[in-house]
C-alpha cells in the first residue's frame, strides 16, 4: 500500500461467514436439503410461504449448530428464540426470514487460527445463529430472471466474528479455519462450489495521522464464495478506502456509516450496492408459529461429548507423538475421517511415518483427481497397517507398494493377496537378487568408475544404479539388501 509518511493504517476487519448444515431436510419443513436437483423440485407450501402453512424446527440443525458453538468455545443459551426478519426479494416468499435477533443460540467463544508464518491468531466470535436460507435468483437468460427456490429454507448458521483480522491474509486464514472446523465436526460439506459456505467480510481503516484518527465508513462485502475471492477483495477495499480517504477527507464512518458493496471476480473491484440495513429497517419480532429453543444441561453435554479432538490440538499431538512435521500433520489434520485412518493404522501396530507416506503419496493423489478427502478414497486403516507392516518387513519394495494401492483402490482386496498376486512379493532368494546388482554394474560401467572414483555425485551414481536395480526386478528386490550387496560389490 502507498502511504504518506504521516499515516499509520491499521485495517479492521471483521466477518460474517453463512455455513450451510449438512442435514438431510431443510430447516423448518421435510423437503429434501441436496445440491443439484432440478430446479423447484425441493419445494413445499411451508417452503413457499404459502398461506395456513406453519414451520416445525429440524432437531439436528440445532444440534450441529450446538456443536459448532461448543467447538467455537460459545456458551449454548438456556433460552433462544426465532425471530422474522423481514424483507423482500423474489427468492424469499414468505417476505420474511426466520433468523435469530436478540436472543441467539451460541454467544461469546474464539477460534485459533494459523497463519503462514507458523504464528496463531486469535480471532473473537461476537455469536453463532440458526436462519433459514433464501432461494437463488438464475440471470443466465438475459431477457428474464429465473428464481430457484430448492434452497428457500435449508438450514444456516450464521457466525459473526470480533473484527480482530488486520489484512487479507488474516481474512483468508480464518475463512479456511473455520471451513476445516465445521468439515471437522461433519456438521456441513463447506464446499463452496455448491454454495454452502459464504464470506461477508467487513473492512474500514483505522488511519492515524498527526496524533488524529480518522476511521473510513465499513464496508460489507456481500456472498463471496471462494478464498482467493475473500483475499483480493480485502485487499481492494483496503487500497480503495485509504485511496478515497485521501480524496476526501469527509470519507469517514461519522459521516458516512455503513455501506453493502459486491465484488466483481473479472475486474477485481468492488461495487456500490445500497447502503447497509440497520435491525430498525428488517423490523425484528418474534416469530409466533415457533416453540423458543431451550436447551439444559444435559442435551449441551450430550453434544459436548460428541466433538473429540479438534485439528490444531491434533495436529500438534501428530507433531509430538508421530514426529511427523508441519507440513505432514497440517495435511493430516483437514477433517477428522483421514486423521482417524492413521491413529487406527498405527494402533494395529504400523509406524506412523510409514503409514503417513502411504496416505500423503499415492492416496492423496488419488483423493485429489476425485475431489474427495483421504479417508473417501476407500483404504481402509487395516489395509494401510497390513501394507505399512509389509513394506517394513522388505516383503514389498516402496515401488511395489505404490502398484498394490493403485490395484486395492480400484478393485479392492487385501495387500499381501494382491502383491501375490500382481507378483510384487520381494524376492529373497540371494543368488537372484545378486543376478540383478551384477547385471546393472556390468550394464554402467562408466558409473561404477565414478563410484570408485570417488566423484563428487557418486552419491547420486549410486542412486541411479540403485534405481537399475529395481527396474531389473520389476520392484522386488528388497531394497536394504540390494543396497548393501551393491555396496561391498562397489569396494570390491
């Protein structure tokens, strides 16, 4: 950012993130809760706001909410209510919402958010509420708009954050912080391509100049649904405020208060939308067809229960217990079915680290071409511990284990079945291991002087010759034998 020498510039940046609950009917009727159905499929007259039609509460998006609010650290309410929230857009018949106003299920908690660098920040949550989601207005037909209302209905939460972020990459952790959070707790999908989490972020500059401070008007930045979205526009509106600021000083929060603004993903700006909404404007009562929630000890400890370890408490333990590093554990530690694969592969006797290159290498490979998380790919915790304990043994070589997975992930089986089967098994006959190393030293003559030579890559020579090897034996020379026969045949 180009700044006067005078100006010291602290962002403030708070964030409004809508979570869509992974539950099977929508919020407040049984019509189903799925992405993708043909438009207005998933509709009923509760859903469509018809007259005489009245709500009934879905018990589990209360509980993954619930979860949530324990995870985030937020105290559950005893007592919250429903509250209509009224406005008018084509996609919202009723001409109101069911939200939560004054009264919401979870207050007050925090999330620990990593950043790059390796430091933690702490970000505050003011509350986490239920609401209801509004449908989606279609523009692809130029001459009409076209209104799908399967989402009208399906259960959010809504988590409002303390605006404790002071840049776009604080802004981008967090959003990734919370989408591992509730992945975690498999209380939503969190896949953004389908709508089910959205940032509102809001921005304003705390500008110091000359012992004054000026504060620019807070600008919410309505439905972005992807990270990079998320980064560039904080970062926009970050040089844009103290841009315009400069212009024209009477640019200020006192003067001006709040404004809504849409981003444009093709230009990377944003644009004026209206100014924003006050709770005076969306005329708040409560909600008169609904029982208020009211939640006792018992039922908030049975949720409790249910939450477990969470990733940055088990990353650090992966770290600790499993010596893996950084890296390793944060990959680990991106929802809790793929984690659970190693805790269980290593409890039936596997080395940590061996079972973690199984799951980092050809499995993540293939959970990314599907667009699946690990645990989805279908190995199952025995079947990694069986190879992991295989490959340990020398019974299977790194290359043929590679070969088995590819072979259990697209037909199934076991792993010593399908290494017999493929022919992979090591082979530990030593007068046909010795064949191998003799013919790759007679095959690169020109390497093995180098060896002997004493060069400066011989250990990359050796590496090459190595590889000969396990090309010969189509992988099943065991690899510390072949290694040491290689060389005291070298010295000799």
């Amino acid at each position: 950012m180009t700044t006067t020498t005078a100006d010291k510039i602290t962002p403030i940046i708070g964030m409004e993130i809508h979570v869509e609950l992974d539950t099977a009917t929508k919020m407040f009727c049984r019509c189903r809760n799925r992405f993708g159905d043909p438009p207005n499929t998933n509709v009923c007259p509760v859903c469509l706001g018809l007259p005489g039609a009245l709500p009934v509460m879905n018990r589990q998006a209360v509980e993954f909410s619930m979860k949530a609010g324990l995870a985030l650290g937020c105290t559950v309410s005893a007592f919250s209510k429903w509250d209509r929230k009224s406005y008018y857009y084509p996609d919202l018949p009723k001409n109101y919402q069911i939200s939560q106003y004054d009264l919401p299920l979870n207050v007050g908690g925090a999330i620990e958010v990593p950043l790059a660098d390796g430091q933690v920040k702490r970000v505050g949550i003011i509350r986490a509420h239920l609401e209801e989601d509004a449908g989606k207005n279609l523009h692809d037909d130029p001459t009409s708009t076209k209104v799908d209302l399967n989402r009208a209905g399906t259960p959010l939460l809504e988590i409002v954050s303390q605006p404790d972020m002071h840049s776009a990459e604080e802004a981008g952790a967090y959003g990734r912080a919370m989408q591992r959070l509730v992945r975690w707790l498999s209380v939503s999908q969190a896949n953004m391509q389908m709508g089910h989490m959205r940032f509102e972020p809001n921005i304003n500059l705390h500008i110091e100049r000359e012992g004054a401070l000026y504060k620019t008007p807070i600008v919410e930045v309505k439905n972005l649904n992807s990270f990079r979205s998320l980064e560039r526009c904080v970062e926009f509106e970050i040089q844009r405020q103290y841009a315009q600021w400069r212009q024209d000083p009477n640019y200020t929060l006192e003067k001006l208060g709040k404004e809504n603004r849409g981003f444009d993903d093709v230009t990377g700006k944003t644009v004026f939308q209206r100014e924003k909404e006050e709770a005076h404007d969306y005329r708040y009562f409560p909600d008169p067809d609904l029982m208020p929630v009211v939640v006792d000890e018992a039922w908030s400890g049975r949720i409790a229960a249910q939450i477990g370890e969470l990733p940055l408490p088990r990353r650090a333990r992966y770290m600790q217990q499993y010596a893996l590093s950084f890296k390793e554990a944060d990959a680990l530690t991106q929802d809790a079915p793929s984690g659970n694969l190693l805790d269980e592969a290593v409890a039936a006797g596997a080395t940590a680290k061996r079972v973690t290159n199984l799951l980092l290498g050809r499995i993540a490979a293939t959970a990314n071409e599907r667009g699946c998380c690990l645990a989805e790919v279908g190995i199952t915790a025995g079947q990694l511990a069986e190879l992991a304990k295989m490959m340990d043994a020398g019974t299977v070589s790194a290359s043929a284990a590679d070969r088995v997975l590819v072979e259990m992930i697209e037909k199934g089986g076991e792993p010593l079945t399908t290494a017999k089967a493929l022919n992979l098994l090591a082979v530990t006959d030593t007068a046909q291991l010795e064949a191998w190393v003799d013919q790759a030293i007679t095959a690169n003559p020109e390497i093995v002087a180098q060896i002997r030579a004493g060069d400066k890559k011989a250990d990359k020579a050796r590496g090459f010759l190595m590889g000969q090897i396990m090309k010969l034996s189509a992988g099943k020379a065991p690899p510390a034998q072949a290694k040491a026969m290689l060389e005291r045949k070298l010295i000799g």
